[in-house]
C-alpha cells in the first residue's frame, strides 16, 4: 500500500490545447496500478480542456467548483459532488464556468498506451 498526499505529486501543464489547467498523476504504474490512472485536474476560471475523443471511458468526481460538460452540441453543467461518466468514443469538453478553482479526479484505464 501507498499513502501520500497529493501535493507532492507535482502538478503539471494540461497539454493538447487546454487552458488554465494543471494534471497532477496521482496513481500510475510507476506505483503499482496495473488497470487504471488517477488525475487530479485543478481549471482556473474560463479555463477549458480540449474538446476531443478517444476509446477509452472516464469517471470523474468533482471535488470542487463548478462548470460545463460540452459535447460538441450542448452543454450540460455540473458542480462539487458531481459523478460524470463517458464512455469511450464520445466527444467530451471540461470548461470552467465558475469564478472559482474547478477541482475534479479522473480516472481512465491503460487502454490507450
């Protein structure tokens, strides 16, 4: 087991056209996590990150904040305590629509290495 505190994680630049916002990979295999990843994301407000697609799904949980979930077509909000899921293949946008920090942990498998 590992305990740690996500702070000495050091956060990093979102990359791919987002902006305002940091990763931080908190679980990975470097520690031992065979099947899945775990993302902390910290937006600033109006920040955003790419629209796009790929195969594999995501959980996520909003820790805190609040903003927009864009599929290409609409957008739908959501704020601090939200449970967000997408499947695989389906076009998906964050943004920060909030004047506060949006906070949120992702979760996506090792599908796409």
């Amino acid at each position: 087991m590992k305990i740690f505190h996500y702070d000495t994680v050091k956060a990093q630049d979102a990359e791919g056209g987002a902006a305002k916002t940091t990763i931080r990979w908190l679980i990975t295999k470097e520690i031992g996590a065979e099947n899945f990843a775990m993302r902390l994301f910290e937006m600033e407000p109006s920040g955003h990150s790419p629209l796009h697609t790929h195969q594999w799904e995501h959980e996520v949980f909003i820790l805190e904040g609040k903003g927009q979930l864009f599929d290409g077509a609409k957008s739908t909000p959501f704020s601090a305590g939200d449970v967000i899921f997408i499947p695989g293949n389906e076009q998906h946008q964050f943004k920060n629509t909030g004047q506060k920090l949006l906070r949120f942990l992702c979760l996506v498998p090792y599908t796409w290495e």
